[in-house]
C-alpha cells in the first residue's frame, strides 16, 4: 500500500471510531432518550435508536464485517485492499457497539490482509 492509501484507511478508521463512541454513548446510552422516545416513539431519533437497537441485537454489522474480511482474504490486489477496507470500518462501530466477541474476528482478519502484499 501506498502511504497515501495507508493515510486514507487511518482517517477512516478514525472517524468510524469517533462516530461509534457519538452514537453509543450520545444516542444509545443517554439517560434522557429513553424518556423522550417513550412519549414521542416517532421521532426520527427515536426510530434511529429503535432500528440501531435491532442491528446490534442481531449482530449484523459485526456478521456483515466478517463477511467483508473473509472475502477480502480470498479477492486479489486492489478489490481485496478496498474490500478488507469496508470491512475495518464495518468492524470497529461492531466493537464498540456491543458485538465484540464476533467483530474481533473481523478487525484481525481485515487488518491482516490490509498488511499482506498484493
């Protein structure tokens, strides 16, 4: 990988990683949304941490990651760098948002074959 490319996947693990923490503990862990969306269910706020709720409880950003990296190991050059790309950002958000025990495997595989040669 280019330093360039390098430089790119860390600003975007960066930011996949300063996202996660704004929604975990701004949406899904702030005392007050849970009396705001028990009267107001409707809200868009609401329905984002409604529907964020159902996606951590069926673990599908963590499945969708470890999808990505296991493609990612077996796709050459580029498309598998961009796949095993797709696939850290999907994983750091499953780690943070309570799918660890899956979203390890994920990060270990993606970073394994973003450091492998093309």
């Amino acid at each position: 990988m280019s330093p360039r490319s390098i430089l790119i996947v860390l600003l975007l693990a960066a930011l996949s990683f300063a996202l996660s923490y704004g929604l975990r503990f701004g949406l899904m862990e702030e005392g007050q949304w849970v009396g705001i969306c028990s009267d107001q269910p409707l809200r868009w706020e609401c329905q984002l941490r409604a529907t964020l709720g159902l996606l951590i409880h069926w673990r599908v950003i963590a499945w969708l990651a470890l999808g990505l990296s296991l493609v990612a190991l077996w796709v050459p050059r580029r498309t598998g760098l961009l796949l095993a790309t797709l696939a850290l950002i999907c994983a750091i958000p499953a780690l943070i948002l309570y799918s660890a025990s899956l979203a390890v495997f994920a990060l270990v595989l993606a970073a394994l074959r973003l450091v492998r040669e093309a």
